[in-house]
C-alpha cells in the first residue's frame, strides 16, 4: 500500500486527530477509491483489515 494512503488511513481513524484532518484524510482515501464502508471497516476493526484491491493496466 502506497504510505499517503497508510498516513491518511492512520490519521483518519485517529480519533485525537483535529476534524480538519479527518476530512482531508477522509477526501484522500475517497479519491483513491475507498468506499464508506471500507472506511467503516476501519474505524471498527482497525486499519490493517481494510479490504485493498489493486488494478493493473
């Protein structure tokens, strides 16, 4: 996994994390193709269960 997506994650379940880094992690893993819930997977299971799906051209 890409490290800004592993420091996003991290940050986004982070709950000392300001809101405002929250949200900018949060649009960061929606752009690179996270869902809702793979986002709620995280907050309840942590991250290293996150379903990770990679695409090759």
């Amino acid at each position: 996994m890409n490290s800004y997506i592993e420091n996003a994650l991290e940050t986004y379940c982070d709950q000392s994390q300001t809101i405002i880094a929250r949200q900018i992690a949060y649009s960061a893993l929606t752009n690179a193709g996270f869902t809702d819930q793979d986002l709620q997977i995280a907050l309840e299971s942590g991250t290293d269960n996150v379903p990770i799906m990679l695409f090759q051209a």
